[in-house]
C-alpha cells in the first residue's frame, strides 16, 4: 500500500533521518609566504584526528617562489576560484590562514565570501600591515635568498612603489605609518581591505559581521611579523615608527568600524589569544599545544546545519 502510494520514501526517510549523523563543517588552509600547502600537514593532521570523517582542504595556488611574486589581489581570486569549484565546500566552511594566508582568507571573505565562511581563523597575519626588516631569508628553503632582506631593507629606504606591489607580494601590505598619505594613494592591496580611504566598501564590512567568529593570533616570539602585534590589527602611529603601538581599540579603523571590528568584538565573537613560538612554527607539532588548543579547536568544533 505503502509503495503503490508513494508514500514508501518519506516513510523510511522518516525512521533513517534522526540516525544519520551529523556531517563536520568543513575546513579549508591557507599557507603563508615561501610556504606551499604541505607547510600545513600537520595542522590538517591534528584536525583529522580530532574531528574523524571531516573534510580538510589544504588550497595551493601558488608554488613557494610565486607564492612572493604573485600580486595579491590575484592571489585572492585563485583562492576564490578554488574554493568554488570544491563541491565539497557548497555549504560553507570554516577557514584558517598562516601568515600571508591570514590576509589571503580575509580578501575571501570580504570580497566573495560564496560559499560563506562559518569561523575565520588567522594564524599571525600581518592583519595592520607590515612596516619593518625581518629576516626573511629565514623562510626561503636552506636560507638561501639572501636578497629578500635585501628588497626589504630597499622597502624601508624608498617605500613600496607600484612596481615592487606588483613584482612582490608582501610589497601590496607594506604601510609606511611616516607616510601614511602616499600609502593610501598608491597601496594596491591593504588599504583597500582595510577599508582604510574615504569611500568605504560597505560589502567588506558586511560580509566580516556575517562571520559566527573572527580567530586572530599573534605571538610574543613572532620573528617575521613587523610589529610583531599586526595580527591583533596593532600598529604604529601615524607619523612614528616607534613604540608605543597603537591597539586596534584605540585605531580610527576600529572606532569607526570600518570592517566591523568592533562590533564583532563588542558581540563577542572576536576571539584572540597569543603563543609564544617562532613564526614560522605555529601551525607545527611544537607549537600546537599554545597555536591550536584550545581555540582553534573549539571554533572547528561546529557541524553543517
């Protein structure tokens, strides 16, 4: 009677639903610079352990070399485009960025943002900018670009022009605090994310309060990160690069919620923490304790509705 109704399906529907179980929301990783995605297998390891049955994509857009010489704004559309394609990722994902991958992932969300992002995570983004002369040559395999802190130091001498935006990634988050008004007139990539110039791209701040939550990190041994307190949006002020910094609280950006800082803060759902690890070992096994427990874990710890 059942099957000649129709009615056979719903009805075994019905009994196998509330058995089913429930599908983790997925997860996708973004290395950072001189990186390429198996700079993040231990990470996606740990997640895989912890969550069993989740879906980890580690993207790759880049090799270790072009991951510098790409500009970035075609960075954020590689990401794009391949996020879009995974059907996998169709209803949305958690999303985590190292380094220049916490940048990357926030050009995502504020210029796409399609499939939506539940929880984004940045692991010691330069998130305020970049102004100062790490080692770079650390990050290059077997230190052998020695010339990188060369560039920098030329960055420091005669500012990020256009030619070095397009030429070096890193150039397009550069922001001079001791010349602020020719970072705006001329910075191709970070001005604009930070919804920094007068008009303000109401999409950008829109699509950041529609996170369930904003993770940033940022450490006390950060050793490529200039000002090391970037990645909690901190920065020099305009006219000095000297300390004191000042905090994302006290910045115009922030009281003005150019990007929702703010009021993702005042509900709640900035969440911040620090460790105390090299740079480039935060997302490693000797760093996950501080880097990935407890906060990171908690905030993949969410199913697809």
């Amino acid at each position: 009677m059942l099957l000649r109704s129709g009615l056979l399906w719903p009805a075994l529907w019905a009994l196998v639903a509330p058995c089913r179980a429930e599908e983790w929301r997925p997860v996708v990783l973004m290395h950072g610079l001189l990186a390429n995605a198996s700079k993040l297998d231990t990470l996606k390891t740990r997640i895989a352990a912890d969550f069993p049955g989740i879906y980890v994509r580690s993207v790759e857009i880049t090799t270790k070399v072009t991951s510098l010489t790409t500009n970035m704004n075609v960075q954020v559309e590689r990401f794009a485009a391949a996020v879009r394609a995974d059907p996998r990722l169709a209803r949305g994902f958690n999303l985590v960025g190292h380094s220049q991958g916490g940048l990357i992932t926030r050009g995502y969300v504020e210029r796409f943002n399609d499939p939506p992002v539940h929880n984004l995570i940045s692991l010691a983004g330069p998130q305020a900018g970049q102004y100062g002369a790490p080692e770079l040559n650390a990050l290059c395999p077997d230190h052998a670009c020695p010339w990188l802190d060369e560039l920098m130091r030329r960055l420091l001498d005669e500012g990020a022009t256009a030619a070095l935006q397009e030429a070096f990634s890193f150039a397009s988050y550069w922001r001079d605090p001791k010349n602020i008004s020719n970072y705006l007139a001329t910075n191709i990539f970070l001005a604009d994310l930070n919804n920094e110039r007068a008009a303000k791209n109401a999409t950008y701040r829109a699509n950041m309060l529609s996170l369930n939550a904003y993770g940033l990190l940022f450490s006390t041994g950060d050793d490529i990160c200039v000002p090391r307190e970037a990645p909690w949006f901190a920065f020099y002020a305009d006219g000095s690069d000297q300390r004191p910094l000042v905090p994302m609280e006290q910045s115009t950006a922030y009281e003005g919620d150019w990007i929702g800082l703010r009021t993702l803060a005042e509900s709640g759902r900035l969440v911040r923490w620090q460790v105390d690890c090299p740079h480039g070992e935060i997302p490693q096994a000797s760093c996950l304790n501080q880097s990935y427990v407890p906060n990171m874990q908690r905030l993949l710890n969410n199913t697809l509705p």
